[in-house]
C-alpha cells in the first residue's frame, strides 16, 4: 500500500516532543518564565508526546509497584493530567518500557485520568486491539490520529486479547524484537563449540534444530551469528521484528489513514541502548513501513537523547527526540525494590545513603549526578513544528532547542525553556551531525540562529 497525502488546510502545523517524566505540575512555572515555549506548543494545531510513568494518588490507589520496572518505578500526581492538557498536547503516546511500573491496576488509572483531562492516548488499553488501536483528534483544522507502540518493554508489559473463555489482558503495544548479537566467523565457530560441549540438557535437540534453521548459535539465551562479508566490524548486532506484532501494528496504521486527516505514528525504542546515538536498521525499517501503510510522521523516542532526522518519502522521521521532561530525580516516593537494586544490596557505605535518612529526592539526585544521565547531553532536544502547503506535502520544519534546566536547582531540573542561543546553536549543530549519515542537511546560521533542512526552513 502506498501512502497518500495529509488532508490538512494551508499552514497546518503539528508538534512534537520527547518522553515526558514528569512527577509535579509545571504549567505555572513557564506562565512565570516561559512564556516564549508555551506560545509555541499551543499555537500548534496538534501537540503530540510520549508520556512515561503512571498517574496515581498512593493515598487511593488500591495497586501495587511491579516486579520489574522501566529502570525505576515512575509516579506523577492526578494534577499532572489537567497540567499536561494545559500545557496544550493534544494527543499522548502511552506504549513505553514504564507502562506497567505500577501494574495492570496504575496503567488503568493512568489512561482514566489522561482521558479525564481530555486527552486522547495511545498505545496501552484493556486487550491488545484496544492498545493498537488508533486514537483521534478532532481539531478545527483536521481530524489527527495517534498509532503508539514500543520494542523495549518489561515481561508484563505486553496486552493480550482475549480467547474463548480466557480473558484479555491489559498492557502495551508491542513489537517484540530477537536481538542476534554479530561476531566474526571464527569468534562464532568458538562459541559453536563452547555450546557443543556443554551437557546435554544445555543443548537440547530442538535448540541444536532451531540453530541450524536459522544459522546462529545460541549460548546462555543469546543468539550469535557470523558478521555479513564486507561489514563493518563495529556492528554488534540485529534486531528482528515480530512478524505477527508488527503486521497488527501496520494494520492499525492503515485504519488510522482510512479514518483521519492526519496520521502519527509513534515509537518507543531504545535499542540498542540510550548510548547509541544512530537509529538501529530495524527503527529505519518500521518507519519506512508505517509511512507505506499511511503514516505522515514518525516520532521516535527512547533513548532520551536526540538522534537524528530523515525524509522518506517526504515525511519526516525523528528517530529520537530526546526529553521533553526529565524530572526523574524529583520523584517524591522511592519504591523499596528501587532502593535496595541500586544501592543498598550493592554496597550502601559506597554512597554513604541509608533509606532510614535519606529522602527520596536526595537518593533519586545521587543515581542522577553517578549513574547513566549525569550529563548535559540527556537535558537538551529540541521541538519540531511541522507546517504543511494546501497540498499536503511539507512546507517548513521548524526546530526549536529547548534546554532542561541542568544546571538549575534540583527542584527545577528537567523541566524544559527554549535554550539560549549559543545553546540552541550547539544543539542544532549536534542534530545535524546525526541526521547528516540518513541524508538529511542542516545549515545554521551562528549569527542569527537560522537555518535549513534540505530546503525546509528551521530555528533556533
């Protein structure tokens, strides 16, 4: 199937953002200080994020915190809702690694009160078709739909529909990915025979038999194969799609195009890890998909940094847009699990914290300054606008740089203003490092923070 055009008027615009963590209202801080963003997001037509973490009031809440969690066990206030719609989005993409932080139970009050708040979510439901299935905006200017899925997810993530008598299960849509880790072959015919001589019950047949059908070598859950002739050494790995995962996603996606104006497709993807700075071929591959089978955009995020941008078929992918929120150090309940994995089964007299006098916020601060986002890098995006002509195609993509706050007060870091310019510079030019390798240009002006996207027009 082939794409068709966005029935949208003149000048339409749509933006976007990254992950939204957010653990308190914001709204009334940028009316204070960022007016500027603000006039931004709600001058749009439609305003779509990925909102990640759950929505509950522990004083109500009848749930509980999940075994497992996206790497922490995310929780925002019930004002958070009317904040977000106040800050103008529209539409919210719900599939992500913290869908299930807080359960089946906080995933459903989640939904409930970002419905409450009149905003339209995708990607998490009661059953799989109602997690895939998209969700619409009817704006004055055009009828804009969301399809939102996730490749990086916990155990119990995954919505299930419902058969004969067994009930449907609550959850996320997912596209599972089989990671085939890339050696060279004589790195291969090693672990070949590291497998071969384990004992037999290590090594069963039907494993032996599923090797040979797909040529790899499985040792310790872990499928290895041979690196392809003339390939760089430095790719790790691969990624493959769930056939039957994706298909459901793609027929979503056609509905989507068969019933609106307008059609977002979201996806939430950190492969191969929040490191990696260029999009994975199987990201490149979904995206060239779901705009065949009728997507105007893809919005990726994930790792919660920028990657970059790339034109097919016209449309705009935005393989990462980084943070829009990052106020993951500001959360104000830690769960005991998260405590007692990050610091004090491992060594508490190494951080010198103890739960017993430590707040949340002082803990939270210190995973921050010593874990994996301790750097500037996870506190700058930018905000796309995306303006259309009359007939459909795309007339100018303005890119705004925001900055999170990373030198601020902790009370205040992660929360998002337009950077300053030299900043908004820097950001602009890293962006177009990224996106150079996928054959999109960014010219910037340092003079007056302007610039260009293969003839798109872009600011700072």
């Amino acid at each position: 199937m082939s794409a068709t055009t966005p029935k949208v008027p003149v000048e339409y615009t749509a933006a976007f953002v990254g992950d939204i963590i957010i653990t308190q209202p914001i709204l009334q801080l940028l009316q204070r200080d960022s007016c500027d963003l603000l006039r931004i997001l709600r001058q749009a037509d439609l305003v779509v994020g990925n909102f990640e973490g759950s929505i509950i009031d522990l004083n109500t809440f009848t749930g509980h915190p999940a075994a497992q969690s996206g790497f922490g066990w995310l929780n925002s206030p019930p004002e958070v809702a009317a904040d977000l719609a106040g800050l103008g989005f529209h539409l919210l993409s719900r599939a992500n690694n913290h869908s299930t932080d807080w359960g089946h139970e906080g995933l459903r009050r989640t939904d409930d009160q970002l419905r409450a708040a009149g905003l339209g979510i995708a990607g998490t439901g009661s059953t799989l078709s109602a997690a895939r299935a998209p969700v619409t905006f009817d704006g004055a200017a055009a009828r804009a739909a969301l399809v939102s899925c996730t490749t990086t997810f916990e155990s119990d993530t995954p919505a299930e529909d419902p058969l004969g008598q067994v009930a449907g299960r609550p959850g996320a849509s997912t596209i599972g990915l089989n990671r085939v880790a890339l050696v060279s072959p004589e790195q291969l015919n090693q672990l070949r025979a590291i497998r071969d001589a384990q004992v037999p019950h290590l090594r069963p047949d039907i494993l032996l038999l599923v090797d040979q059908m797909l040529d790899v070598v499985t040792l310790f859950d872990q499928q290895y194969a041979a690196l392809p002739e003339g390939a760089e050494s430095c790719v790790d790995a691969i990624y493959r799609m769930d056939e039957q995962d994706l298909a459901g996603v793609l027929l979503n996606i056609r509905q989507a195009r068969q019933t609106a104006d307008y059609v977002v497709t979201a996806v939430h993807a950190h492969e191969p890890n929040n490191w990696a700075t260029q999009a994975p071929s199987f990201l490149r591959e979904l995206a060239r998909l779901a705009v065949a089978n009728g997507a105007d955009v893809v919005v990726g995020h994930g790792p919660h940094q920028l990657r970059g941008i790339e034109w097919i078929e016209g449309r705009p992918a935005f393989y990462s847009l980084g943070n829009f929120c990052f106020m993951d150090n500001a959360q104000p309940v830690v769960t005991r699990g998260e405590w007692e994995r990050r610091i004090w089964r491992l060594s508490p007299a190494w951080s010198g914290m103890d739960p017993r006098t430590t707040t949340p916020a002082e803990f939270l601060e210190w995973q921050r300054v010593n874990g994996v986002f301790g750097e500037s890098v996870w506190f700058e995006s930018v905000i796309p606008v995306v303006g259309y002509r009359a007939d459909g195609s795309v007339d100018r993509i303005l890119l705004h740089p925001i900055e999170l706050r990373y030198d601020g007060r902790d009370a205040e870091r992660g929360i998002p203003r337009l950077a300053p310019h030299d900043t908004a510079v820097r950001i602009l030019k890293r962006l177009a490092e990224l996106s150079e390798p996928l054959g999109t240009r960014i010219e910037i002006d340092e003079t007056t923070g302007q610039g260009m996207i293969d003839g798109v027009t872009v600011s700072a």
